[in-house]
C-alpha cells in the first residue's frame, strides 16, 4: 500500500515506514554526539550532504522518526520538533521575521503568546497589530503586503471561537505573506490547516500529541524551503527536544485517533447535555448548532474536539466552589490528556486581565473552561451535575 493512501490513524501508529526488520519501537537514542570514522564523513554530514547526525541539538534519530509521523499526518514536506510549544513559537519567529518587519495577529491566541509577541519581540524590534478574529481576512487584504507573517490560532481558547482557515490561507497567500498557525485545540485529526492553504502548522504538542500530560514539547510542520529558515532559528535558539520526550511523544501519538474520537465524543455529549441545563447560562463548543461558527467548524473540522467551556449561573464564589467540588475533573491548567481538567480563566490563563479585555474575550467571572478526557461520558456528566447542585438551586 502506497504511503500517500495512508489515514491518519495508520499514520499516527505506523508513520510512512513499510518496516521489514528490527525492534517494532523506534529506541531512545539517548546520546548528545555522534561518532564519525573519519574527517570527510564528519565534514559531508555537518554539510547537509549525507544525511547523518551529528549533534543532538541539531537533530536526532528518535526526534526524526516523531517529525516524520507528524509531517505524514500534516501533509507537510518537514517537521521540526521542539522542547515546547513557545519554542516552536519563537524559534518560528525568530527564523521568518527581521528587526523592523510586522506580524499581523488575530486577538484569540493563547495568553504566552501575547507575551512573547508584546514583551520579547520589541527587544529585536518586531511589532505585532492584533485584530479581532471576525475581521482577520479583511485586515489582511487591505494590508497590501505590509506584514512579514499572518499568526491566528483556531478553535480559540477557551470560548472556542473559529477562524476560516482556508479564507485566512488564501488571503496571505494573495498579499504575499506567510501565514502560521496554532493548531493545538484542531489536531491533525480534526483539522489539517497545511492541506488548506496554510504554510506553517504549529502545535503545543504537550497537549493532545502527548495526550498524557507528561511531557512539555512543540512541533513546526510546514515547506522545505520554510523550515529551512526555521530550523536554522532553532538550532541556534537552542530549544531542542529530548530523545526520550521525542519517544513519549511518539508513543502518544499512535493513539492519537482513538484519543481524538473519544474526546469528540464525550465532549459532544457532555455539551449537548448541559445546553439543556437551566443553571448554565451558555455552553461554548463548535458541534453546538447554537454556535456562532458551527458552520465554518464543520466545513473545516473532521471532529469539534475536547474542549469546551461553560458560564455557570453564579459569581466568582459559585464558579470556584463548582470546581473544587469536582472529583473526576481535575483543577488543573493545560489541557488535551487523557484525564478530564476543569479550569477557571480568570483565575489562571486570563488572571490580571481588566473588565474590558476580558468581556472583549467573552469571558467573565462564571467561565469554566473544561478539558474533557476519555473517561466514561456519564461519570464526567455525573461530576459536573453534582458539583453543580452544590452552587446553584
Ligand atoms: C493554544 C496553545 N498554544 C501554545 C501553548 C504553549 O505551549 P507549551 O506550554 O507547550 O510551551 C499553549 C499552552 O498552554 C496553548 O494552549
């Protein structure tokens, strides 16, 4: 069978290797350095001209297996792998974008990522405009080339907004500028962004790739000739994976799609559920006919994924007492392990922010954003019933 017919749950167990021999498990290649036999092998691999490794911040074989199973699952000519998710972000960065030259930003993306892009990037002087995710792909056309990079992130954190990839895609790629996006709540298995126009995927791999909240990784997929300028960044930014998180990740992987099926599905159901419940005042997941951008999210998504938040009918008081009660969820940050986590954004991802920013984001003292796991669907309603028979009548 040709690799190219290969689906992505084949892809997430057996990458592209048609493997006649050795172990069945790609080894941890626990190493820094390589040995050489001589001088002109040394010099033909630091070189780029036979393939071999040399150092491991450069690159590794237990990374290079992962980054090919997640270049197969993207639809991307390269991946490269990193010690986290801002170490993608920023060796991206870092790699595409010069002193003096703009990235133009949607105003959803994960909080790190505003700091990076407001408190770090000055310092080589980059400037980041932000724009409200509704008017993104007209931002873009009136822009008339002016930015370097097109960054956006969808589904967003944590009220679930979605941007049309394909829109955004094609209108970067008409004003000629690269566009990048943060694709950790989609997964490869609910959404491809590449094979709809986008240049380059980035996920927080700590969260579902992982999918066990056990290791902090990012992974970059995207053209040659992109990745090229990437790795580059990368290697001399230095946050380089480890072999044996590179094996974690491997292994979180091959279950990626029955990961994702569950998580789609307990999440569907638990939102349909308390969609009927009068003591939540609003349900945000992207499978809810109710949502602003369900359309666009079927149109584009395989699957609506994990996540989704919900505004209880109470104060900040009410909302903390609900999680604390929980006893399956667990209070936690992060999200996309096979463990089911309830967080409170105020307190935690969005803490510190004023009242206008936070209404701007939709979010208010009642949001409870929910990482739903894989555990049986009735016990995580059952949870969430319970503790919510606690707060409110
Ligand atoms: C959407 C999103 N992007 C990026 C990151 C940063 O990833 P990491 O924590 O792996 O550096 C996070 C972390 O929570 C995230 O949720």
């Amino acid at each position: 069978m040709k690799n190219k017919e290969r689906q992505p749950s084949t892809l997430c167990v057996q990458g592209t290797h048609a493997q006649t021999s050795g172990p069945a498990v790609v080894p941890i290649t626990q190493t820094s350095t390589f040995v050489f036999e001589n001088q002109q092998q040394m010099l033909d691999s630091v070189q780029g001209k036979s393939s071999g490794h040399v150092y491991t911040r450069w690159s590794n074989p237990t990374t290079e297996n992962v980054e090919e199973k997640i270049s197969a699952l993207e639809g991307t000519e390269d991946t490269h792998v990193l010690a986290s998710g801002m170490a993608a972000i920023s060796s991206a960065v870092m790699g595409l974008v010069k002193g003096g030259e703009r990235i133009l930003s949607s105003d959803s993306i994960y909080g790190g990522t505003v700091q990076l892009f407001n408190k770090i990037l000055p310092h080589s002087g980059i400037r980041v405009d932000y724009v409200d995710t509704d008017e993104l792909v007209d931002r873009i056309s009136d822009s008339g080339g002016t930015y370097k990079l097109i960054f956006f992130e969808t589904p967003t954190n944590p009220t679930l907004k979605v941007v049309d990839i394909k829109k955004v895609a094609d209108a970067a790629r008409a004003s000629g500028t690269t566009s990048m996006i943060d694709s950790t709540f989609g997964t490869p298995i609910n959404q491809r962004p590449h094979k709809l126009g986008v240049d380059l995927v980035m996920h927080s791999a700590t969260k579902y790739l992982g999918g066990h909240s056990d290791i902090i990784a990012g992974t970059l997929s995207g053209p040659t000739k992109i990745m090229a300028d990437v790795r580059g960044a990368a290697k001399l930014l230095g946050g380089t994976m480890d072999p044996f998180a590179s094996f974690l990740l491997d292994r979180g992987i091959k279950t990626l799609g029955v990961r994702m099926e569950r998580h789609n599905f307990n999440a569907q159901y638990l939102a349909e559920k308390l969609e009927k419940d009068q003591r939540i005042r609003q349900v945000h997941y992207p499978g809810l006919p109710s949502h602003p951008h369900h359309d666009v999210a079927r149109k584009q998504m395989d699957g609506f994924g994990g996540m989704l938040a919900i505004e209880i009918e109470s104060d900040l008081a009410g909302t903390s007492t609900f999680v604390d009660s929980l006893e399956i969820f667990l209070n936690a940050v992060s999200l996309g392990g096979v463990e089911s986590l309830a967080s409170i954004p105020v307190l935690t991802t969005h803490y510190g922010l004023d009242e206008q920013a936070l209404a701007e984001m939709n979010i208010s003292e009642s949001t409870v954003r929910l990482s739903v796991g894989i555990e049986d669907a009735e016990d995580l309603l059952g949870d969430l019933t319970s503790a919510l028979d606690l707060v409110c009548n």
